[in-house]
C-alpha cells in the first residue's frame, strides 16, 4: 500500500515538473496534456518504438489489449500523471494571468 501512494506522488510531481518546464520554454499551456495519451501508450508497451511504423495495426491492437489488463492500481497511478498534467497547464496560466512572464 505505501509503494502504492508512492507511486501516485511521485508520478504526480512527476509530470507536473515536466509539464510546467515544457511549458514555460515552448509557451503552450496545454502540449503535454496532449502529449500524455502517447506517453502512456510507450509506458504500457514492451516492444520498440519502430514496431508503430513498422508495423502499426499489430502495435496498436497489443497496446490496447494491454491497456485493458492493467491493474486498477495501474490506472490510478497514470490517471495521477494525467492530473499532474493538468494542473501544471492550470499553475501556469494562473501564473500568466497574474503578470509572470516565465522565459
């Protein structure tokens, strides 16, 4: 259980430190919102990334079969790493908002 609540922080701080870094150098609140499916797709698979070009139907049909088998633990702890993502997108448009000019 505490390698559980671990895991949700750390992947939390996670992708809130890369999300608020990546926004502020390339200006665009919300990339690695949407950045963040991929991610995940990398995360869940164990073959190359070269198989999705090379071989995209079969890499894409593993990938959602695995998507299904994961734990529910699993899918809370990446469910936080969305969230992450979010609330960085949020802390810098609030941050912009308020008058910081970040880079």
């Amino acid at each position: 259980m505490l390698q559980f609540v671990v895991s949700i922080v750390l992947f939390f701080v996670l992708f809130f430190g890369i999300s608020f870094i990546l926004n502020m150098l390339i200006r665009r609140t919300w990339v690695m919102a949407f950045l963040y499916p991929f991610i995940v797709l990398f995360i869940v698979d164990d073959f190359p990334i070269s198989n999705y070009f090379t071989r995209p139907i079969w890499a894409f049909v593993t990938v959602w079969d695995k998507l299904f088998q994961l734990s529910i633990y699993d899918v809370f702890i990446l469910l936080f790493g969305l969230l992450g993502t979010i609330v960085s997108g949020i802390v810098i448009r609030m941050l912009r908002k308020n008058g910081y000019q970040m880079f």
